[in-house]
C-alpha cells in the first residue's frame, strides 16, 4: 500500500553555529544542538519518549525505527561533543573528517550533521566569495576576480581564520595583499616572510600600488640592528633573516604572511619551525603550488595557518590512508574554506584578464656576482681615464657587455664552464618560476641575446622540468629550425631555449603560455618581437611575459627607462640603451652602472 511506500525516516540531527561565538579564531566555543528529528522536523521530548521502537504512528505518518540504536548514536554525539565543541571540531564535523577519526556505522547511517545560519553564511562566503572591495588608497584598479580575493582575505581576517590564497601564476596574489593590508593600515604591523629572490618585487609593487604603507626591509646581515616594528605598517624578512634574528619572533603581528608558502613544505626545517614560532591575529599563505609532491605538503601549510584542523601530521597521514579508493573529496571540503585558487583558465578569469600579462621578476646577485660586478665597474672606471672618441665607445660597449654576462652567471663571463646554479640569482629566480610552469604543465620560451647561455639554461631547466627542452640559436642549421618548431607545437618538449636574435622572429610558437626574457636587449621593439612567437594568431591562452632584471644593478636602472618611456622609447633611445649610455659624460655613465650592494645581494 501508499502508505507504506512512503514511511518516513527518524535520525539524530546535529547543528553546530547558530549564533555568531563570543570569541573568534578555530578554537572558539560554538553552540551546537542534537535532537531527534522525522523527514527533518524536530520531534518533541514528549514524541521521542513515546516512540517504543518497531513500526509506529507518529504525527499521522508510520515510522521504523530502532530505538536502541537511535540511542546509542545520541550517547555517540553526547560524548563527542561534551558540552563542548570548538569551530575547528565542527569544520570537521561538517567535510566529514572528525578528529577522532570515521564514525561508527550506526553513527554514520543515522545521523546528519548540518551548519546553523551563522556557520553556514560565514562558509557560503569563504566558499563561494563574491563581491567588491573598497581598495582605500591603493594607486590602481583592481581587477574583478582580484576584489574578490581581497575580500576573502579581509572576511578571513575578520574571522581570525588562516588562508591560503593559491591563485594560478600571473593573476595579481601581490596587489589583492597589498589591497588587504592597506584596509587593516591602522592596526599593528604586519610581516611578511618572502624569499630573498622576491624582495625587488615586493619593493617595486608596494611602490608602485601601496606607496602610503611604511615599509622596513629586515636584511639577516642587519642582526644588531634594533627595529621597532610598530613604526612600520609592513615589516618585510626573508626566511633565510627570520631564522637568524630574535624580534620578530617576540613580535605580536596582526598579519603574517608567507610568500611562495610552499618554502615551510617541510616540517622538519629550520626555516618552516621559525615561521610557525611566529606569533599573528591573522595568519596568510601565498603560493601558486598548494600541493607539490606529496599530501604532507599541504599539512606543513596548513599546520601553519590553522594549528590542528588537519590534525597531527601522524593522524594526516593515516586519514589520508584511510581515503584510499574513496578519493580525497573530505580532505578538499575540509580546506575548501581556508583555500582560494582560481586559474587561467577559468572562464570567470579570462574575461577580466589582458591577452597579455607583462611581469618584471626581479633577482638579487650572488656575493660572487656582486664581487665580480664591482670589479668590472672599479676597471671601467680606471679605464674612462685614459679613453676617449671611438676607443671610449668601445670601451663602454665591452664594459656594458661584461656586466650583463656577470648578471647572467659568473661563469659566463670566467668562461669556466660550471655554472652552478647556486652561483647566479637569475638561476634561483628561474627556478622558482619553471617550478609553477612544470607543475601546470604549461609550456614556456626562455630568451637570451647570449648563444654561449642558451645551453646552459637548456640543461639546467631539463633538471626542472625532469624532461628534456629544446635549443635554437644563430648556429641552427636553417633547415632544423622549422623542425625544432613543430616538435615544440605539437611535441612533449616542456620548453624551448631560444637566441633573441635567431628566434626572435618569424616563427610560431603559441603551444608556449609563458615567454621568458633571461637577459635584456635593452631594446622594446625587439623584446615584444621575442614575446609575439607566442603572443599571435593562434594563441589560445593568455601569456605570461617575466622580464628578469638585476635589482641594485644597471639592469634595474636601465628597466626603470623602458618602464617610463616605453611608448616613444625608440625614438628616444634610437633602438637601444646601449648607444644611449655611450654617450654619457663619466660621471653619469658611473652613476647609471654602479652597484647598490644592499639592494643587490642574495641573502
């Protein structure tokens, strides 16, 4: 009969986060409620007592039920909770991922456990973000997909809730900080932990969008020196610093945040123990690769931002063997709310991107480079003295040449053939970068006006990559050349090293979604040239364009020129940066080329 088809269903209800908690952060106390409940209606104490088990009546409709068990999975929730239950333990609860691990079957097969009004909007927002936000005093315009990440770090914040915020490479993690710093500017400061390599790029876009925020750069070499960190609004370090200074770790921060996250990967290292000593209000991971290897990575992360919510890293690793042939859909619930990523290829984000990103990477030198840069200036220095007309020409022409090979690697201007990687901050820069391509398995073109580099690079980036790339320069037979093209387009090749000169233009390279410039012709024209074999007909991608520049070096300087004067730059520099210099008076020239070792240094 209808009636029977149709009997209704008695399960234990639980409800946690009805009501804003008094406190804020994973270990605030909130409510929670368990009751007993028909098709989703509570019943009342008076219809429970009444329920004697087997088939019965109840409010018109027949329902079985098992008394006992019902029982038993109450006495479950009971004990679970205690009268207690933190934020952290009911996140758990709702990715079903409790801490004590997977319910008994009885618990599982009767029970419900659902977010109250407070919870749930609090999690719809951390979910799903969406809206503006007022950027106040940022010099520039957000873009829509950045408002929205901005928001989320803000919303977060106002939570006490730790993030990470893993957008795809490109897509502007810096200016949605800068954005979210400048909103809590009238709080305690904030510090931001960053690898040495980045430190000019951090610079230059707080510069750029955020010059109101007073900044202070912690260089390690600077240990005696005594900060204050509340006369700044930014405190920015390097891992390399926080493991060797004491203050920042006696600091209260409102913010810490920790570029390029996937550095505290492991838990074991020197490094990853300082940054979680660090005390914040609010704690905030940036990295383009959330997950590089292994689920033990993500636990490092997280084991920074919210102490506890994935457990100990024992307890991790056994949930996450225990997911084995479910598939990792508890473990993305449970971070879905503390994690932010959007790529390039969402539709969402392509409509609010350029077709082409341009992005300056800045690297630092190696006290090798910098020691052999000095000298070359101290030379043409001496040299100035004694030169003049076309023998002074020349002369800065080599000494110019000179100072971009050392800016490359030291062993392309000894000529020693070693070129290690740790010896060049344009290598570490690279790294870092190919590292995120490979990890998307995108595919990129690197260019170096220097056919003696183009090997080199090649080799070093096939360790990268953990596949070979492939090579064309001026020496390429011409008839290979089209060969090399068309295994790149349709071929496995992650990467294809590139002589500016020889492959500069001409060919058709959209399969690349990043283009590379390692080194600078100082020279617009030919630089875009370089950048459209992937940025042309065809391309389906938006492309990502890194220029490497040498910060405290003529590289930088000579980039500060391009930046400004990019639109009649060829007018101005008659095709090139180099004629320019040459016709400098000594001084200038000096000035122009000099070295800002502070600025310079890798730490």
């Amino acid at each position: 009969p209808d009636w029977w088809k149709k009997r209704s269903r008695v399960s234990v209800e639980v409800t946690v986060g009805d009501k804003p908690p008094t406190e804020l952060g994973l270990e605030a106390l909130v409510d929670f409620d368990v009751r007993v409940a028909m098709d989703g209606e509570p019943l009342s104490p008076d219809e429970w007592r009444k329920l004697r088990g087997g088939l019965v009546l109840v409010r018109g409709r027949w329902v079985e039920l098992d008394r006992q068990k019902l029982e038993s999975v109450l006495a479950h929730w009971e004990a679970a909770t205690e009268g207690e239950l933190s934020l952290r333990e009911a996140m758990r609860l709702l990715a079903g991922a409790p801490e004590d691990g997977p319910p008994p079957p009885a618990v599982a097969e009767w029970s419900k456990v659902s977010a109250g009004p407070w919870l749930r909007r609090a999690l719809d927002e951390l979910r799903s973000p969406e809206g503006g936000f007022e950027a106040r005093g940022l010099r520039g315009e957000l873009r829509g997909y950045q408002e929205t990440g901005a928001r989320w770090l803000s919303f977060a914040a106002g939570l006490q809730l730790g993030v990470c915020l893993a957008d795809d490479m490109g897509l502007g993690k810096t200016i949605q900080v800068l954005a979210f710093l400048l909103a809590r500017k009238r709080k305690a400061p904030s510090l931001l932990v960053a690898p040495a390599s980045l430190l000019g790029n951090w610079a230059a876009e707080i510069a750029r969008f955020a010059p109101d925020l007073r900044v202070f750069v912690a260089h390690a070499s600077a240990h005696g020196v005594v900060v204050d960190p509340a006369a700044h609004d930014l405190v920015i370090v390097t891992y390399a610093g926080l493991s060797r200074l004491e203050w920042p770790l006696q600091t209260e921060w409102d913010a810490v945040i920790v570029d390029e996250a996937q550095a505290i990967k492991n838990p074991g290292s020197r490094q990853t123990r300082a940054v979680k000593a660090l005390k914040a209000r609010v704690r905030i991971a940036l990295t383009g690769t959330p997950v590089e290897n292994r689920p033990l990575d993500l636990w490092s992360i997280f084991d920074f931002l919210n102490p506890g919510l994935l457990g100990s890293a024992k307890s991790f690793g056994r949930f996450v063997k225990g997911l084995d042939g479910r598939g990792y859909g508890p473990l993305r619930e449970l971070i879905r709310p503390y994690l932010l990523r959007r790529l390039k290829t969402d539709r969402a984000i392509i409509r609010d991107l350029p077709e082409k990103t341009e992005v300056t990477a800045f690297c630092g030198l190696s006290r090798q480079q910098a020691a052999l840069y000095q000298q070359a200036i101290d030379d043409l220095k001496r040299t100035l003295a004694t030169v003049a007309g076309i023998e002074r020409r020349g002369a800065v022409l080599a000494s110019l040449m000179r100072l971009k090979q050392i800016c490359n690697h030291p062993s392309h201007w000894l000529r020693d053939g070693s070129f290690a990687p740790e010896a060049s901050g344009k290598f570490g820069r690279l790294t870092a970068i190919a590292e995120e391509i490979a990890s998307r398995q995108e595919k990129a073109l690197v260019f170096t006006q220097f056919r003696e580099m183009t090997e080199p690079i090649a080799s070093f980036l096939a360790g990268v990559f953990g596949a070979p790339g492939l090579v064309l320069h001026g020496d390429t037979p011409v008839r290979e050349r089209q060969k090399l093209v068309d295994e790149f387009q349709s071929g496995t090749a992650p990467f294809f090293v590139l002589s500016t000169k020889a492959g500069g233009t001409g060919l058709n390279l959209t399969a690349a979604s990043h283009v590379i410039h390692f080194d600078r012709w100082w020279n617009p024209a030919v630089e875009d040239q370089a950048t459209d074999r992937a940025f042309r007909i065809g391309q389906k991608r938006n492309v990502l364009v890194h220029k490497f520049v040498c910060r405290g070096t003529v590289e930088e300087k000579i980039d500060q020129v391009l930046q400004k004067k990019k639109a009649v730059a060829g007018e101005l520099l008659e095709g090139s940066a180099d004629a320019r210099l040459t016709e400098m008076t000594d001084a200038e020239l000096l000035r122009t080329v000099a070295l800002d070792l502070a600025t310079a240094l890798e730490e």
